[in-house]
C-alpha cells in the first residue's frame, strides 16, 4: 500500500511553498488510494516558533487536506534515533568528530574523515559522524528521472548528530519513514542534495530506500526560496480558496471556473481525480506568477 507524508518544521506558518508540498504530497498519495501521514520535524527547538505546529494542523484542516491516523512529532523520538546512533557507534558505523566548521572550510570545504581513526571519547563537544561505506551520488526521480549528487557531497562521513547535541535531520526523516511504513516521499526540489544522503542511510541500515518526487520550488522575485526563514507570507487560512487555487495551477492543474467555484473539498477530491505527474511542470524552480501579497 502506498504511505505518503507530509513532513513540516514548526519554524513558522505554512507559506505558499509549503503548501505546494502538502498538496503534492496529497494528491500523489490519494490518487493511488493512498495513505497521508503529517509529521511534525520539531528536532530544532532553536528554529522552532511557538504555536507553529499547531497552526501548520490548522492551516491543513482550512485547506480540506485530512490526514491518516496521529501526527507523529519528532520530539518523542529522541531515544529512537539515540539508539540507532549509539548502535552504530558501538559497531564502529558512525564515530565521534571535533572537527570545528571553521577547520574544515579551512581544509577545503568538505571533511576529509580526519577523526575517523582518533577513537575520541563521548564528551559534549563532539559530533557523531557515519561512516561512509554507501556513498550515493545519484537517484531516481519519479518525475525528473535521473538526478545526480556532487561526489565529494557522496563520499563525505556526514553528521548524523551535532556538536549542540541535536539530531540531524538526515537521521531523523529516514528512521521515521522506515517507522511510519513510508513508501514514497514528496516535497521540494531544495531537498534533492540531501536524498542522497538519506539513501546511503537507508543502505546502511539494510532498508529498502523510498521512491523520490520532487515538486518544483515557488522562488521569489530574488531567486530565493519562499521559506519561513526569509518571512514569506503565511498563507490565508480564512479565505483559503485563491491560494488553494494559485498552488494547484503552479503544480500543473489547469482549473476550470466550473472547478474554482466549487466548496474547498469538491476541489481538493477533483484535484485527486485529476492529479497526473505529466502534467507537473517540469522545473525545479519557478515564480509563482503573482505578487506575494497576493497569497
Ligand atoms: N521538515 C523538512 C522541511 O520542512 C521536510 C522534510 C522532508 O520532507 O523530508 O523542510
């Protein structure tokens, strides 16, 4: 059975970029009478804004997008990803660094595995690094087909737990969709670089990998991503129908004023009906042609 998800940081309310990944990752998962997962990525509690997540569900619930089952947040799976890491650092897999970023820019920019062989004792000021026996340097994409990694990224023993002792976000999107059953994952085409990585933790672990799609980005005037740390604006939850129908006709949809003028939920299971990846624009960046404001 297909399991899909949704997986966003309480960093702040949805945004019009968001949006397209809950969308996406809806219509792909119910279109093939799938199942739609929400996660809530609450590993940053430095980047966290209060009563973000709570919104994100409420913006989700404005926009008809239900999910399956209880939303699953990171914040009660710490002693998971500690196990699994405390594992591979018994069986020599991952292994502690005190490499500072500072050094390793000064060193060239990528970590050349100076620590691997230094046996350092567990102290606070060391990250816990993989070691890189699965280097992925390209994947499959559903829509993009092949999309490559730069090999220097592959090959790098990256950081699966900080020196601020918080888990990274590689580690823990992978444990959880291996818990949550996950069997494709959906979102932005800004986390292409990292997939790579995420296989190789799949590998490592003896896992079958997830299939990968990636949706195009919504940019702004700048070039940049819309995102929570550039303050994009957080989409209407009062009047969610212009930006439901904005977000569908970025992702392919050609909305019809018959379709526009229905309730938000005939949309949204119209939209399911007539999901087509073909349709999906092919870019991996695009301006949504209209101002911010009008989001
Ligand atoms: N939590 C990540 C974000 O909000 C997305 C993780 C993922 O979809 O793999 O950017």
């Amino acid at each position: 059975m297909y399991i899909g998800r949704f997986a966003p940081s309480p960093s702040g309310p949805l945004h019009f970029g968001s949006l397209i990944a809950a969308l996406g990752s809806y219509f792909q998962a119910r279109s093939q009478n799938g199942r739609w997962l929400v996660r809530i990525e609450d590993i940053d509690p430095p980047r966290e804004v209060e009563g973000a997540a709570e919104l994100i569900l409420k913006t989700l619930q404005a926009y008809q997008l239900h999910w399956d089952g209880e939303v699953l947040y990171q914040s009660q799976r710490l002693n998971a990803y500690q196990t699994q890491i405390d594992h591979w650092l018994a069986s020599g897999q991952a292994y502690l660094c005190e490499c500072t970023r500072k050094q390793i820019k000064a060193a060239g920019g990528f970590y050349q595995g100076t620590c691997r062989d230094k046996q350092l004792n567990a102290s606070d000021s060391c990250a816990v690094r993989l070691t890189m026996d699965y280097p992925v340097s390209s994947f499959i994409d559903e829509k993009h087909g092949q999309l490559d990694i730069p090999e220097q990224l592959a090959q790098e023993d990256f950081i699966i737990k900080r020196r601020d002792g918080l888990f990274a976000y590689n580690l823990a999107v992978v444990l959880d969709d291996i818990y949550q059953g996950v069997t494709e994952v959906v979102r932005g085409a800004d986390l292409i670089e990292p997939t790579g990585r995420q296989i190789s933790l799949y590998k490592t672990l003896g896992v079958e990998p997830v299939t990968y799609l990636h949706l195009p980005l919504a940019i702004d005037d700048n070039g940049n991503k819309l995102s929570k740390q550039n303050h994009a604006t957080a989409i209407d939850l009062d009047n969610p129908k212009p930006t439901l129908l904005n977000a569908m006709r970025f992702l392919g949809f050609d909305v019809e004023t018959e379709i526009a003028t229905k309730e938000i939920a005939d949309i949204i299971q119209w939209g399911v009906e007539n999901w087509r990846l073909s349709q999906l624009p092919k870019q991996l960046k695009i301006k949504p042609p209209f101002s911010n404001d009008a989001l």
